[in-house]
C-alpha cells in the first residue's frame, strides 16, 4: 500500500473515534493528544505524498499522456487546498472578541439572568429522581411565565417509573396556529429538568430562560407557520434516549398525530463562552482541524438528513447576531451530536438540531454541582437569542416589531 492510501485509511479508522468522548481531564485526555499527533502527522504525509505527485506529473512526465498528468496534478493538490481552507477557517477565528453590547441586549441579558437564578437558585436540582416538588415547582413556573406573555399552555402529561413507585411528570407546550400554512409547524424547545446532583444553570436553565425570552418577544407575532414552544422534561439520565423522555413522547405524539413538524430547534446549554486559546475540545481529535479551539461562538449541531435546514438557519443567525455562528451536520453516532431534545425528532426524519455551547466539550461544570448562574455569560445569551429569534422568524414567515437590537458589524 502506498504512503498516501496508509495515510488516508488511517484517518478514516481516526473518524470512527469519533464516538468516544473525549474530556480535558483525566487518562483520556493522553490519548486523545496521541491521537492529535497520529492525525497530524498523517496529515503531514498525505501533504508530502501529494507534492511528489505533483513533482511526477509536471518534471518526471515524459511518456505520461496530458490526461495522466492533470489527474496527477489534481491528486496532488488535494490536501494543499485541504491544508489553506483549514488555515483559512481557523485564522478566522483569531480576533475572538465578545459580541457588542448595548441597551436592548443589556436588558434582554438581564431578562435571561434572572430566570436562570430562579430556576437555579431558588428552586434548584429538579428531577423526578428525588427531586419531584422541585421538578413541579419549576413546571409551574414556566406555565406561569407562558401565559404572561400571552401564550395559552397545553400540559402533555405522562407517567415514568422511578424506583417502585410511579411519578408524574409533564412537557409544557405553548402554540399559536398559523395564519396561512397552520398545518406547517417550527418546534422551538428547551429541557428543564437537571441531573441528579446539579442545580443545572447551564444545563439546562440556560436554554429555558432562552425559550421564555423568544416567548416574550413573540407574544405579538403574527405568524404563517404554527409556531410551537415547549418545555421538555426528562432530558437528563436516568431517563436519557429512553421511552420515557419528555421529548421521545412528544415526539411520538407527532406521529401519531400525523402533525407536520418542518424544523425543530433545541436550546440546549447555551451559556459558556470562552476567548483563550485552547478552551474548546471536540468529540474527536479531527475536529480540531476543522473548528476552532476557543469557545467563542455557539454552535448547530444535527443529524446528516438535518444538513441544509442546519445551513439555512445558520446563514439567518449570522445575518442578525455578532456571536460566532458555526454548524456541524454528522451522523449522530458521533459522540455528543445526539445529546439534547432534537434526537426523537431527527431519528424520526424531521430536520431537527440543536443549539448549544457544546457542553461538557467547554463548560467545565457539566452535570456537576458547581454549575451555577456566576459561571455563565448573559451577554453572550442574549445575542445568540437575538439570533435564533430572527432565523425562527424568516422559517415562520412571522411579522411584528422585534425585541432584538440590531447588531453592529
């Protein structure tokens, strides 16, 4: 086998690593540097291999036909154009500054903070594992929160065995029809339940007090589309990808249904961002290459069939918000791709991702008892709002004055 193709079979066995999660601490954290060094020095001889093929097609031509030497020469520049497009997209990313600030975003940056301390703070751990008064408690408050900003609540009850009892638990859905295409429905939805343990700022207190600001600012919309927000319960383990996850049972109620959901958004953990160098790790060493490795911006993450709703969505966030906005389309096995409330969903074939910070791959108090409301960054928060609020709008075809700031460029 040639140089070249050992190269190339090695970093495809590379992609499949893909699934192990890899964290900043501990014995993997060896590995995964050992990794890092294999990919790159792979990635060094597909660079020399490619510059001999080059050197063969152009000086050492002779007997070789016109079409022979241009394959050669295309072959060749291969991983040189591969290597500028990835020094292009990471020295893109060397001015990480933090999104303006100004008195709309202030305000809504306020907004976000004191619901994630509510719910945070003064309610705390909350899941139906030990935790049910506080699970319910913070239900009630979430309806309470939807209908003040004029949104009727529908409470999709369902019970889940927990130990040698039963517990119920219910998803909060608000929704207002559409005027034109009702039959076509965008779900935005965030989890509020935590795991066990952890009071759940960031995960996932962020993502709710998001879901409740877009509320507020929608309470006037006049959309085409069905606009649909819900309140997710049992995102966390033990409940996890099992069949009594609030939004496995929603999703279920969508089939059954036959309801027509044409994008789905999940707010999932959206509070951490970092400027230095070298805070934000990947599921795989091989995206090192391809995204950068300070946690600055807030990323989409979906399923393959997912790709161009993820793009679409993505070219409408960058357009309204100065936070970085970057996308991943991968098949969901990769470790973390499949981590939030767009999972039944996309599972299901409906175009379905998730927004998020990346979690435990930058947020260092990931399911841990220090995950508090002084760790994360409302300013930041409230520009990525300021983002999914205008790319919800452009896929609801929705009219009415916008409670986002216009973001200087």
């Amino acid at each position: 086998m040639s140089p070249a193709r050992w190269a190339l079979w090695t970093l495809a066995a590379l992609v499949a690593l893909s699934g192990v999660p890899f964290r900043r601490e501990g014995a993997l954290a060896a590995v995964r540097w050992s990794l890092m060094a294999i990919a790159a020095g792979l990635f060094a001889i597909w660079l020399v291999t490619g510059g001999l093929a080059i050197w063969r097609a152009v000086v050492q031509s002779s007997g070789r036909s016109w079409p022979t030497r241009v394959i050669g020469v295309a072959g060749g520049l291969v991983p040189w154009l591969l290597a500028a497009g990835l020094f292009a997209v990471r020295r893109a990313d060397v001015r990480a500054v933090p999104p303006a600030v100004t008195p709309e975003r202030e305000a809504a940056a306020a907004r976000i903070e004191q619901r994630v301390r509510h719910l945070a703070t003064d309610i705390g751990e909350r899941h139906a594992v030990g935790r049910g008064k506080e699970l319910e408690r913070a239900a009630n408050w979430i309806a309470a929160e939807f209908e003040a900003a004029g949104w009727p609540v529908r409470w999709e009850t369902f019970e889940v065995p927990v130990g040698d009892r039963t517990a119920r638990v219910a998803n909060l859905v608000a929704e207002r029809a559409g005027r034109t295409r009702p039959e076509e429905i965008v779900l935005v939805g965030a989890h509020y339940d935590t795991a066990p343990g952890t009071p759940g700022a960031n995960d996932n207190a962020s993502g709710v007090a998001a879901l409740l600001e877009l509320a507020y600012r929608w309470r006037e919309l006049d959309n085409d589309r069905t606009l649909r927000l819900v309140a997710f319960t049992n995102e966390e383990p033990p409940f996890f990808m099992t069949d009594y996850m609030g939004s496995e049972v929603h999703a279920a109620g969508v089939i059954a249904r036959r309801e027509r959901v044409v994008l789905m958004i999940s707010l999932e953990t959206i509070g951490c961002f970092r400027y230095e160098s070298g805070t934000q790790m990947y599921p795989s060493p091989l995206f090192h290459l391809m995204f950068p490795d300070r946690g600055h911006f807030i990323a989409l993450v979906g399923g393959v069939r997912s790709a161009a709703m993820l793009r679409s969505v993505a070219a409408a966030m960058r357009r309204a918000t100065d936070v970085p906005v970057r996308w991943a389309s991968v098949p969901l096995w990769v470790s973390g791709a499949a981590w939030s409330d767009h999972w039944p969903l996309a599972r299901r074939g409906i175009p379905a991702f998730m927004v998020t910070d990346t979690a435990p791959f930058r947020y260092r108090w990931y399911h841990e008892p220090g995950d508090l409301p002084e760790h994360l960054h409302y300013n930041e928060m409230a520009a990525v709002v300021d983002g999914v609020e205008a790319a919800v709008r452009a896929h609801v075809g929705g009219t009415a004055p916008s409670g986002r700031c216009e973001s200087p460029r």
